[in-house]
C-alpha cells in the first residue's frame, strides 16, 4: 500500500438526492468510525438541480462536481479520483446496508480483484421489492447472460468492490460512460455495470459474487419502460463495441500504480 494511502475508499454517485443523502452519509461515517483503519468517502453529484452537493459538503466529505451525464460517468469520475488501497461503489440511499462491506472485504483479502454484492442466491434477502421489479430484473439477467455477460446472477446490484489498480484498469476502458458521455436531462438508470464486468471478465479478472441483504427503496428514480429500454441498449452497444474491436483489451493501464 502506498504511503499515507487510505485503506478504503467509498464512491457514491448521487443525483437530487438531498433526502437520502444525509441518512446514508449518517450510517456510513457512524459505521467507519468503529473501524480501524483510515478510509474516505467520495459523494459525487451528478448535475444535482437541489442542494445535494451543500449536504454532502456539510458532512465533511469530498464531493466531486460533474455535469448530469448520469450513473456510469459519475460513477467513474469517482472512482478514478479515489485513492484508498479498495474501492467500495454504493447507491446514495444505501439499498445495500453498509454493514454488508466486511463480506465483500472478505473476499478481496482472500484474492479476488473484485467482489460484488448479489440479491440473488442462498443467503441473499430482497425487501420490500414489487414482483413485477423482480420478474423485470430476472428478464434482463437473463438478456445479458444471452448477450454480454455469462456467469454472473446479478450484474445491478449498487454495491460493488474493487482493488484500486483494478478499478483503475477498467474504467479507463469503458466507452458507453467515459470521456464522451453525454449530458443528460432525466435521472438514468444504465448498465454501466455490465459493461464494466464485461471488461472484468475480458480481461481476466476473477469476480466473486457475494449473496447480500437489500431493500427496495420507495423513491426509487427507475422508469420500467425507459430505463428497461435504456439497459437493453446499452448490453447491445456493449456487444456491438466487442465485435467491432472498440475496446482496448490488451494495453497496459494508462497509469500504473505501486503495487500493495
């Protein structure tokens, strides 16, 4: 680990989310306060138009300011400004309770470059989520494991852990989110998640899915229709981007990082 390196960073990506935010922010600085080592917490806001931004600064962390580009970009502003040896992703309304992150650090620290959190599995609990949203999400596992990305039960779940050098490697190499992204005008639900383990699988990445408890949050921003309509693209452009050859899959990282 590099000198003065934190041991954890956490990255929230948050869009308008000036009501959730002070309770997630709440549980997670509580939580890191009973733990020993050094961490940060990394809000960034995606074109917020209400004071999440001001909330977040009031609680004392680093907040990132980004052009509403939606999830996947805000996502991976954060990321690659994060510095601690682990890098936990997470939603703003903390669907998937801080409390769940010793699993996943479990199996970091026993090899896996990446763990992410699953609703699907044994040991797995789903609260409070309407049948329908569950048939939808089994219906777009099942399109992915078609398309893009086999051997993995739930790519959606916002709570994903990744060692620094690695989460470095592949944000650097997504393109439906990166650089270019777009300016959007409506909250976005993506799939930038399957893209991202798409290029973790590409590239060799051992990926350990952890069965977690998670609860449907009934302010939920997902539109059915347009954000169903939204993620099929995206597993589409994923598959398209491979065929055509667009992603960089054999280059070493664009920064290297010293090694742990």
């Amino acid at each position: 680990m590099m000198k003065d390196q934190p041991f954890l960073s956490i990255v929230i990506p948050a869009y308008n989310e000036e009501r959730r935010l002070p309770e997630t922010l709440t549980a997670i600085k509580t939580f890191l306060a009973n733990e020993p080592y050094e961490s940060e917490i990394i809000v960034v806001d995606d074109g917020s138009e209400d004071r999440t931004a001001e909330l977040a600064e009031s609680f004392g962390v680093t907040v990132i300011r980004c052009d509403h580009r939606g999830k996947g970009f805000a996502v991976r502003t954060g990321a690659l400004a994060a510095s601690g040896a682990i890098i936990l992703l997470c939603d703003a309304d903390l669907a998937t309770p801080i409390e769940e992150w010793p699993r996943l650090r479990a199996a970091i620290e026993s090899g896996y470059p990446i763990a992410i959190g699953s609703r699907e599995g044994v040991g797995a609990s789903r609260e409070g989520e309407p049948w329908y949203r569950h048939v939808m999400g089994r219906v777009f596992n099942w399109i992915i494991r078609l398309v893009a990305l086999r051997g993995i039960n739930d790519t959606q779940c916002g709570f994903k852990a990744l060692r620094r050098e690695v989460a470095r490697d592949l944000f650097q190499r997504v393109r439906i989110y990166g650089d270019d992204a777009p300016v959007l005008r409506d909250a976005a639900v993506t799939a930038y998640d399957v893209e991202l383990l798409f290029l973790a699988q590409r590239r060799g990445y051992p990926i350990s899915e952890i069965p977690v408890r998670w609860r449907y949050g009934s302010e939920t921003k997902v539109n059915p229709l347009r954000d169903s309509w939204r993620n099929l693209r995206d597993v589409v452009r994923i598959r398209i981007n491979d065929i055509c050859g667009r992603y960089d899959l054999t280059s070493a990282p664009i920064e290297e990082v010293a090694p742990q």
